[in-house]
RNA sequence: GGCCCCGUCGUCUAGCCUGGUCUAGGACACCACCCUUUCACGGUGGGGACAUGGGUUCGAAUCCCAUCGGGGUCACCA
C-alpha cells in the first residue's frame, strides 16, 4: 500500500440487517475508494455483545454483494456459485472483528492511561443516570464532572491500582479545554468551543471498547484516509479529533453524508414496518366486526395473546408484522436491502437510486436532460465528494419503483425470464413451479413468452405476477368479475356472448397456436362480423379467459394458456354467463 | 433546552463557490391529448419552487445579516 492511497471504509454494527440507508453510505465509500483507486473496506462493529450477531454480520454482507458493492478489504466471503469476496484482504492484526481486537484497544487504552489522558471511573450506570435526570429537570445540561483527583497529563497511580485489583470500572477520556475544528469535506469547518467535550468513555464495564474509542484506534491501524458517514456522526466528530491528537494519530480526512427520511420526514427504520402491519390489523378489525384478535392470529398462523400485544403497541414484532402483511395481502414498507431484494427489486436501479439520493453527477445528457440513469461502473468512475449534497432527503419508492420498472424494461425477454424466475424460485417458490415447472425447453418458451408480455407492466418482480394472473390459476379457478360480465357479455343484448359463442369454433380449429395467427384469426372475425374493431370481441374474450378484461395482448394470451385451456376457459365462460 | 448542520416545484435535484445568459432546467408523481383490442409501454403538452424580512449592488436563487422552519446530537448503542 502506497502512503498516499485512499482507504475509506464501511462500519456496521452487526445487530440486525442492512438499512436502506446504510447501504448508501457504502455505496458511497466504494465509489469514492474506486474513483481514487484506493481500497474499499469493511470492518464489523461488533463491540456491543449483547446486539450483535454472526448471522447478522453474514447477513449484512450477503446483502452487500448482492448490491454490487464488494470490499477489497474486510472478512472473506464466500457465496454460492464460487464467489468470494475479500479473498485478497489485507492482512491486518486482529482481523476485521471488533470484538476479536480487544488486546489491541487494551493496549491503547493503556498509553493513554499511563500518559495522563484517561482514568479509571467508578460510578456506577444508575448513579449517572440519577445526575442526568436531575439535570435535565433542571433544564441544565449534563456534562460529566472530572473528578477532583484528575489532573490533565498525570497519571493517576491511584485509580490504576483499583482498577487493577479488579474494582468495577470504566475508562474515561481526559477532553481536552479547546476549540475543535472538523475541516469537513461536504460541510466545510465545522468547529465546537473548548468545554463542549466531556470526559466520555473509552472502554466499557465489560471491557469492550466503547464505539469511540474503537473507531479511533481502527481507523489509524487500518489505514483509514476518509471516512464517509452519515451527518448523525457529525456530532461524534470532535471527539475523535480530540482522541487521536491524544493519542498521536493522524486525523483522517471526514465527510458527513446527509440523512435519509421517510415521505413523513420521520427517520426510516425498521419499527415503521410494525407500524404499517399494526395499521392494517386494526383497520381489518374496525372494518369486520366479525374479527378478532384470535382469529386474525389463527389466520397468521401466530400465536394470539402475542398479536393481541402486537396490535396494543406493546411490542413491534418484525415476525408478527411480516405475517400480518402476508395474511392481509398488503406490502409493508421496505427499509432494509432484504426488503428490496424480496419484493423484487433489481440492485442496479436500487444503486442508481441510491447514488441520487444525496449525490448528482451534474452532468448535462445531450438532448439537455440532467444524467440520472448510470451503473457501478460509471459511479465508480466519476464519483466525487464535491457533489454530495447537504441537505437532507426524503426516500422515494414511487420513484425508486419507476427505476426499477425502466431497469426490467432495459433487460431482453430472456434477461428478464431468468431474473424473474430466480427470484420467484426463492420467494414465490409455488408460483415459480406453476409457470416453470421442471425448466424444460419447452415449458421455459412458454415462460418467456410470459415473462415478455408481462414485462412492461411490471414494476417489481413481484409486481409481475399481477398481469401473469391468469396464467397462475386453474381453468376453473378464477372468478368473472361481475361488473366486467355485465359490461363485456350482456351489455346490447348479449352481444359480447353470442360473438364470444361464434368465435370458439373459429378457435377451435385454428391450426397454427402462436401470436401471429391468432391475433390475425380474432382480426379476421372482427372483420367478418362488421365490428369497427377488434374491441367487440377482444374484451369479451378476455372476460372469458381471465375473468376481467384485462389481459396482455390476446395473441400471447392465448399461447401461454395454450389451445385446450382456452376453449376450456371460453366454454366455462359461456356456461356460467349464458 | 445546550451545541451543531441544513432550507430551490409534492419528492429527488441542476443552477449558488466564480452575481446578469433564470420569464429558474431535469427526473419521479399528477393532469390532458396522441398511439392503442384492454391494461401497460411510448410520444406531445400542462400546472407546480428560489422559506420570510432586511441589506450590498446598476442587477441576487446566487454575497451578508436577522427571523422563521426542518434535522442531528447530547449513553458504559453504534
């Protein structure tokens, strides 16, 4: 590693899945780390034992190489198909783990002690807390006392002792009585007056190292030049300015990305799923009086006083949430990248959008436009933290959807039949063996016929499925819409059923079963009986074969379903509305 | 409340640093029309913003100040 090549990095705390949010923090550390042919690393903060989880960490990292951002730097990963990620990291003592590196923080901890610039404290969790609370009552703010036997630059032998003997404890920084500049790369100065720092903790009861202090030592062992991180940081930075003059460490350079919200400006987090899930149960309940807790919990397959509880607020249950959404067929809002990812986005729009999200090339396209659509490859060619924004944004999925929807437009029928397919063989796993069944040739040609008449009415994977409804049921296995019925069939007499009657045997012995010949058979028809087009018998004849008249157009319709099952459909039809 | 950050269409933003070319451009959403066998796709057009008030200047979205508004942060979480 050359001196003067950039190391930015991404952190996260391994307590739960990738937040929407964190991805584009890591977007955007990759892409700057590219730009600037540096390295990209990725560091698990795992120093708060009682959150963190392996399955977490593992589950984090599945979904960042899903989205394309892969590190040069961090724990190896390895995926199905032979994949690996960070097999060339560097070799770093301690490893990417921050809890595996406690020895090292120890021995930091220890040079700071013994140099006069922190001290063991004894009060306990409870005391402190007592003190806040009477200061804030007081409307004053909390800072922690020094105690009268710190003196800045001393060692404290006393302390040390106790500590040693074994005496419950925290470490404690000695802060600095000056003013701390942040030269900030997307803020520009930002500076805080002497006295503002407090005599924070290093080293937890526990013995881990307190996120400060970790961070601080990380960054310098690691290499770390830039550190990119969203503006609630902002508030931590002087700290760790303080800390690393402390201790005699370079002060990275810092650049602190605007925040991400939701449409109501509140912070996106994983509760507003528990939300949404609770709005829809009590709504369900308010509109059938039938419901009750017991029974919507029996139609969740969940267990009920915990439902009860859920829907009182008492708890946001992220499994009780997903099967209410599930049983009451709404889609929770999605906050985390398994969201995304489960309802059928595609990474490359969910990156694109993200890249926007705070950023923007500031390019002008030819015809005038502003660029907005780009890949990886060109984020990472022409990123910049000059263009990164200040100002906070609002998450939009409408337009996120919108991406996503010109990212499955921009795929070829084939393309898009084997992402389809791959995502419904993992989340849709019933729908997947209906449409595909074995995956023969035969079968697959007709899929991707499908897929190719359902494209350009998706917007989601998932949402895919809605037009390929009438593929999904059986011959009998669908209502005729009432309203559509009367519109398309008995409207002018029965007209529409008398032509749909006349039109079977036209059908029937339609050799040719393809788009072509069957769109120029109903043309024909059409022609035959004076209609003025194509209409008088197309919607009746989608009423018959999907129950609404709604359908792609007839001549795939008609293939996918396949000869017998249209002249089946047509017979039922004319059997149940004549 | 203290400290800190921010303020252009409903939303994401271009323009701001280097005042005039801005009767403020684009995207998503919305509305209308066209295309069309339906639903979509696509095409054309439309409504829609410089938070407010003071300065500076011949001239301010652009520079300065104040006010108002929004946000972050004040843990032995990260």
């Amino acid at each position: 590693m050359s001196s003067t090549e950039v190391v930015t990095r991404f952190a996260p705390s391994p307590t739960g899945h990738l937040h929407i949010g964190g991805a584009r923090s890591a977007l955007f550390c990759w892409a700057y780390a590219k730009r600037m042919g540096g390295r990209f690393m990725l560091r698990i903060e795992d120093t708060d034992a009682a959150r963190s989880s392996d399955e977490s960490a593992r589950g984090i990292m599945e979904d960042l190489a899903w989205l394309g951002i892969e590190w040069d730097d961090g724990p190896r990963l390895d995926l199905p198909g032979g994949r690996v990620i960070g097999a060339h990291a560097r070799d770093i003592e301690g490893g990417y783990f921050q809890a595996r590196r406690v020895n090292i923080y120890n021995r930091e901890i220890e040079r700071l002690v013994q140099s006069g610039h922190a001290y063991p404290a004894f009060e306990g969790s409870e005391e402190l807390d007592a003190q806040r609370k009477a200061a804030t009552a007081a409307k004053q703010t909390y800072r922690y006392p020094r105690p009268a036997d710190i003196t800045p630059g001393v060692f404290n032998a006393d302390r040390w002792d106790r500590a040693q003997r074994g005496e419950a404890h925290v470490v404690r920084f000695v802060a600095p009585h000056e003013e701390i500049l942040v030269a900030d790369r997307v803020l520009g100065d930002v500076r805080i007056a002497p006295g503002e720092l407090d005599d924070f903790v290093l080293r937890k009861a526990d013995g881990f190292p307190t996120y400060h202090f970790a961070v601080v030592c990380d960054d310098e062992l690691m290499g770390v030049t830039h550190v990119l991180r969203a503006q609630e940081h902002l508030a931590n930075t002087p700290r760790h300015v303080a800390l690393q003059r402390a201790l005699g460490f370079r002060t990275p350079e810092y650049g602190h990305m605007p925040l991400i919200f939701n449409l109501d400006k509140s912070k996106m987090s994983k509760r507003d799923k528990a939300k949404a899930a609770r709005a829809a149960l009590k709504s369900a309940l308010q509109k059938d009086p039938s419901l009750s807790p017991v029974t919507l919990a029996a139609g969740m397959g969940a267990d009920s006083s915990q439902v009860a509880a859920f829907i009182a607020g008492e708890n946001d249950s992220l499994d009780i949430a997903a099967r209410a959404g599930a049983y009451l067929g709404i889609t929770l809002p999605e906050i985390e990248v398994a969201d995304f990812r489960a309802n059928g986005y595609v990474p490359s729009a969910i990156t694109n959008y993200l890249a926007l999200l705070g950023w923007n090339p500031g390019v002008k396209t030819p015809d005038g436009k502003d660029l907005e659509k780009f890949d990886m490859p060109y984020l990472a060619a022409h990123f910049s933290l000059e263009r990164i924004g200040k100002t906070n944004s609002v998450f939009d999925r409408v337009k996120l959807a919108s991406f996503n929807q010109d990212a499955l437009a921009a795929m070829s029928d084939a393309e898009f039949a084997q992402g389809w397919l791959a995502w419904m063989r993992t989340y849709r796993p019933q729908e997947a063996a209906r449409l595909a069944g074995d995956g023969s040739p035969a079968r697959m040609e007709r899929f991707t016929l499908l897929a190719g008449a359902v494209k350009a009415r998706a917007k989601t994977y998932a949402d895919a499925l809605r037009p390929a409804g009438f593929a999904l049921c059986d011959d009998d296995g669908y209502t005729f819409d009432p309203a559509a019925v009367k519109k398309n069939l008995h409207a002018d007499d029965g007209k529409g059923l008398s032509l749909l009657r006349a039109l079977r045997p036209a059908l029937a012995t339609l050799e040719d079963w393809s788009p072509g010949p069957i769109h120029a058979a109903i043309e024909a028809f059409a022609g035959a009986h004076a209609l003025p087009n194509i209409g008088g018998i197309a919607q009746p004849l989608r009423v018959a074969l999907a129950g609404v008249a709604v359908s792609p157009p007839l001549g795939e319709t008609l293939t996918i379903l396949g000869k017998d099952s249209t002249l089946a459909r047509i017979d039922r039809c004319l059997a149940s509305a004549g």
